[in-house]
C-alpha cells in the first residue's frame, strides 16, 4: 500500500518538505526589521520538517496528532496555498481543499454566488458550476437559504455549503481538516456516505481529524504528525494506538510538583500488554505509582474516567472512611485498578486519578492528564453509556449491527 | 499537476496562473461592484457621484475665489478632468493595498494568484472611470469648449491610467503584508500627491518649479486628460515619465507577486 518515496504515480508526495515560519516577537515591528536602529527579535520554527510521503491515488489517508504537530501547515501545502521552505510538495490530479469552516466565501456573497466563485477558484468553469448547482443545493440542503448572504450562515450552514461545492467538483484529490465535526449527525452521515462514494471512484482522500471514529470508519491508512515529523505511518489502528501512547506520555509530564502525594507512574493494559486503542470487552488494569511527600493516613482514592472533552464518563471511589494503612514520606504505594471500557459509542478516554485524605474533602493530587485510550464504538451505539437497549419493530429486533467494513476489507 | 518547491514560480506559469484565473476575477470584480452599490438607493449614480461633487466644489471654489489663471480653457474643465482621473487611481489603490491581507478568509485555504485579488478594485471601479470619462466628454462642450478629436485622448489616458494604479496597487499591496504601516502610508502619499499632481491647479503656476511635478508619474496622464478636456497643449516630458514609471511599477509589481505568492500566506 506504501510507496517508497520517489515514485512517480503517487497522487501526493512529500520529499524532504518542510517549512519555517519566522516568527517575530511583534507582527508590528515588522517595518522596523528593515530600519537600521532596532532589529526585532526573530524566532525560527519549523511547523513541518523531513517530511517524506508518498499517497497512491485512490488511498484514503487520516493525518492525526495533537494541535500544532503540523497537520494543517501539510494541507496548506498540499493545497497549495504555501510554498515548502525546504524540500518538494508534488499532488496529481484536481485539489479540493476542505480546509476550516467558512473558507473560500465571501461573506457578502449570497450562498449561490458563492457556489459559483468557490467552484470556480476550485477548477470549474461557469459552465461546469452550471451543470452542477442543483445537485450543490440538493446535497447541501440549503434551498432555502441560497440567496441569503453567507455571513448570516451557522457554522453548519458554512460547512454543508463547503463539502457539497468540493465533492461536486469531482476532484483527484479531496483534503479534509475537522470540518465535519461541526456538522449534525445526520449531515455527518451523508458525508461519510458520500467519501465513500468519492472512495469507490478513485479520489485519493487525506482527512485531518481529531474524531478517531471518522479515521477508524474512512482511513485503512494513517500518519501521525508529532512536532512536524511523521511519526508513524501505517495500518490506521496501530497509529490510533501510537497517537494515543503519545498523548499519554506527553499528559503524564505535566503533573504537579507541589502536591504532597506524586503521581511517579502510570500505565495501562489490556492482555495483550501496553493498551492505547482497546475493545468494549477488554479487561484492562490501570496501574498508578503514588509517592508520599508527608505522610498520608488511610488515603481515599477516586478512579474516573473522562472524555476528550472533559465530561465526567465514569467515577468510582473507595470506601469513605475505610481504614486501610498510614504512609510516611518518602514511601510508595502500587495502585491497581481493573475495570471495563464499556463506553458505549466509543471514542477517546482518558483516566484520572484523585487522592484525597480519609474524609475524601481534602485533595492530594489530581491526576487529571491520565492515560489515552482508545476504545472501539460498539456499533449504533452514541453516548459514553452501554445500557444494552434492543429496539423492536413489530417483534423484529433491528439493532443487531453488522460490522461495516472498510472497503479495502471487503 | 501542482509542484511545490522552495524556489518561486517561473514567471511562464505565474502569468499561466494568472491568466487560468480571468474568470473568477471578473466574477469577485462584478460581485464587488455589486456588493458595493446593492444597498444604496441610489446605486451605481454614487459611483460618480463624488468625483462630481468634488469637482462642482472645487471648480466654484477655485474659479471664483482664487481664480486660477488656466489660458484660454474653462476650468471647471480643467479641475473635472483632473478629479475624474485622481478618483480612479486614489481609490484604487487605497482598496488595493488592503486587497491580499482583507482577502485572507477567502484566500487562505483555497489556491489562486494572490495578484487576483488586487485586480478586483482595479478591474471594479473601472465601471466608474469609463462613466466618469463618458459624462466629462458631454460636458466638455457644456462648461468649456468642444476639444474636437482631443476628446479621443480620453482613451489612450484611461489605458495608462489603469496601467499605473495596477502597477500601484500590485506594489503596495504585497508591501502591506510585511509591512501592516503601508496603509496609513499610501494615504498619506495619496493626500499629499493630489497637491502634486496639477489638478486642482495648473502646473505654470509653480513657475520655474513647475519642472519637478513632471517627475510625478500621474503627472503626465493628468496632463493628457487636461488636453482631450480643455484643449491644452500635449504633455511631453511628463507623458515619458509616466510611461516609464507604468511599466516599472507593473513589472515590479508582478514580480513581487511572483517571488512571494505562496508566502504571503504565512503572515496573514
């Protein structure tokens, strides 16, 4: 599935691209970089650097990693729109960019007028644009709004506009950057419904996005960007994984370094060994070394579970007031929590851990960064919970899912 | 096929890109010019509106309080033909040097020669120059004298004109994304340069001065605006000047285009 770089059929292909921004302390000074008496402070950074790439045509890609690693600077070059500072960007075939909501309109412009200058800049003629309008305005569902200037659109409106112009521009190579999480379910739907139909025509598709869902139901392939590099690049699962031990690590270096309790250790499994990405079943253990600065009597512990946006998911705490042993500073305590990520609709999770004092009113430390996982949606299933709900129509049970698959699969 | 590396576009594929691009430039410069006069009662009346305005006022004030000695034209004319021509280029300009950084909503995920967008004021207020033009040359005859084949000249200095403000405006405005001051500068230059430039009065009365306004060059196209208006004699230094100066500018402008069109991105 992987080319090595430097074939020459790849539809996107990234040799030793990077790019620089200088950054200057004050976009303000910028006049005064060229005056004589003051030179401002200049600071280098590379948002994107040795990158190597090679995307065959057809391939669906999901880029994934944390804000700033670089995403959005490899669209905007694959787009186009910024030249590589070092290196060489190559893409074949007609881009669309679906890059932010919003882009590519002009705010005073109605949706129709816009319709047409979007699919113009995006490599249409009048004529073509012509051609396509009614199905633009049927797949957006904006009939309504058409004439209306677009500064009066939501971000939904913004967004439904945005695809349905892109994928009717029948492009070689579609770039997509988080803007379908903006959408509602349904429309969201009709998205994936329609990438797949993009899919099965041969576009080559790269999809930026923080929905691991999105990656897991559309990419058999993705790279993960970490600090402008490619960090892993591969079957979609393991790089979820991969994306996930990342965001552990880099959660676990920020703790507290005041707290009387520390948090030295923490770590996940499952059977298999070190769990990033994890099934509804698996049986996992969370493992957290506790060190004491003062000594702590009976202390009471709270193990919980977040979402990616913070949403309390689960808790479950030990006995208040229970007894169980004093630790003095200096000592160590093995904590060893073993539960089921039966979270439903899936998605990424993380754990915290809070220590407390006997009565559980005075915080000790508050491990809020905690380990990232992964965990599979159970299919149909929306919502951190799994209440096991069967729906039946007429006695015929229709919430017994088959897996989709993913193309490359079937 | 897009093929990026760290050296700029070869001047053949900018112009190539450009010239792809056409189409969407007249649309973004008709939704403007739309967009522009949509809303107002009055509509596209306002386009012309102001210069005229600018120019009764000045004509009255200039012609009864400081007489300005113009020979044998009338000057209302005069100070009509001058304004019309200024108009276009100030406000030109002033809208363009803002064009690449205000077009970033549009123009930041989406590929299309950054040059586009500073042609959008150039190729829209193009609609007030040609009917500005239109109206002086009816009422030449009205408040001055009938030019005869003068009136033609007409043509040959709106095509210079519309030369030097895109070489203009393609100059400032990549300056203004280095350099966020270049606003305030071109206004500033603007405000100074119409005192400058013989509009609102005729060169002759700088006297032996008047010599260093031919190095201005909107010198020479106002000057040849005065001749299809009133008659005057043709400028000839100052029109050299003003040619030499459109076609550096347009080839400064271009290639500072060229160099940075896929870097402007980066600062916006």
């Amino acid at each position: 599935m992987t080319t090595a770089p430097g074939s020459d059929s790849a539809a996107i292909q990234l040799q030793g691209a990077g790019k620089r921004y200088d950054l200057l302390q004050d976009q303000a000074m910028l006049l005064r970089a060229v005056l004589p008496f003051r030179r401002p402070v200049r600071r280098e950074h590379w948002a994107l650097r040795d990158v190597d790439l090679a995307i065959e045509p057809g391939e669906t890609v999901g880029i994934l990693g944390r804000n700033g690693a670089g995403k959005t600077t490899l669209l905007r070059m694959l787009a186009g729109v910024s030249r590589p500072t070092e290196g060489h960007v190559t893409v074949r075939g007609r881009v669309a960019p679906l890059i932010g909501v919003g882009v590519g309109f002009h705010p005073e412009m109605t949706g129709r007028e816009n319709i047409y200058v979007n699919g113009m800049l995006l490599g249409l003629s009048r004529a073509e644009v012509d051609a396509r309008f009614d199905a633009i305005v049927d797949f957006s569902e904006l009939h309504e709004f058409i004439d209306s200037p677009v500064k009066f659109y939501s971000s939904g409106m913004f967004m439904r506009l945005g695809f349905a112009v892109a994928v009717h521009t029948e492009p070689g190579v579609l770039l997509v950057d988080e803007v379908l999480a903006v959408g509602d379910i349904a429309f969201q739907l009709k998205c994936f419904a329609r990438m797949r139909e993009l899919q099965a025509v041969g576009t080559t598709i790269l999809l930026v996005s923080h929905s691991m869902h999105a990656i897991r139901l559309l990419c058999p392939r993705a790279v993960l960007m970490s600090h402008g590099r490619v960090e892993l690049d591969g079957p979609a699962e393991s790089v979820i994984a991969r994306h996930h031990e990342l965001l552990s690590d880099e959660a676990g270096a920020v703790t507290a370094s005041v707290a009387p309790v520390q948090v030295v250790e923490r770590s996940l499994h499952n059977a298999a060994g070190d769990a990033h990405a994890v099934t509804q079943d698996d049986e996992l253990v969370a493992r957290f070394r506790l060190r004491f600065d003062t000594d702590v009597e009976s202390p009471h512990l709270f193990f919980r579970i977040l979402s990616e946006d913070g949403q309390l998911a689960y808790s479950m705490q030990t006995t208040i007031g229970q007894r169980h042993r004093t630790f003095l500073p200096g000592e160590h305590a093995d904590i060893e929590v073993a539960f089921s990520p039966r979270l439903g609709g899936g998605g990424t999770y993380r754990t915290s851990l809070v220590v407390t004092d006997t009565s559980g009113a005075v915080a000790l430390v508050s491990d809020e960064g905690g380990l990232l996982f992964y965990v599979t949606p159970r299919l149909g299933v929306i919502g951190p919970a799994d209440l096991d709900a069967s729906i039946r129509v007429d006695g015929v049970v229709l919430t017994e899912h088959e897996p989709m698959l993913l193309d490359d699969e079937a | 096929m897009l093929s990026l590396g760290p050296e700029p576009d070869p001047w053949r594929a900018w112009l190539a890109d450009v010239r792809a691009h056409l189409p969407v430039l007249d649309m973004l410069a008709r939704k403007d010019f739309q967009t522009r006069y949509k809303r107002a009662s009055f509509g596209v009346l306002w386009v012309v509106a102001m210069p005229v305005l600018q120019a009764v006022v000045l004509a009255v004030v200039f012609s009864r309080v400081a007489r300005f000695d113009i020979g044998d034209g009338s000057y209302t004319a005069f100070v009509m033909s001058g304004i019309f021509a200024w108009a276009y280029l100030a406000g030109t300009v002033q809208v363009a040097t803002t064009a690449v950084v205000d077009g970033a909503s549009l123009a930041d995920k989406v590929w299309f020669p950054r040059a586009v967008l500073v042609l959008v004021p150039v190729l829209a207020n193009l609609v007030g120059l040609v009917v500005s033009f239109v109206l002086l040359a009816a009422l030449v005859p009205v408040v001055g004298d009938w030019t005869g084949w003068r009136i033609l000249l007409l043509v040959p200095a709106a095509a210079l004109l519309v030369g030097l403000t895109t070489g203009l405006s393609l100059v400032v405005s990549a300056l203004h994304v280095y350099f966020r001051d270049m606003k305030f500068i071109v206004q500033a230059v603007l405000l100074v340069a119409l005192y400058l430039t013989p509009i609102i009065y005729p060169a002759d009365l700088l006297g032996r001065w008047s010599g260093w306004l031919d190095l201005n060059p909107a010198t020479g196209i106002v000057e040849l605006v005065h001749t299809a208006a009133t008659g005057s004699a043709l400028p000839g230094r100052a029109l050299v000047v003003s040619v030499i100066a459109t076609i550096a500018l347009l080839l400064a402008g271009a290639e500072a285009h060229r160099r940075r069109d896929r870097l402007f991105v980066d600062l916006l």
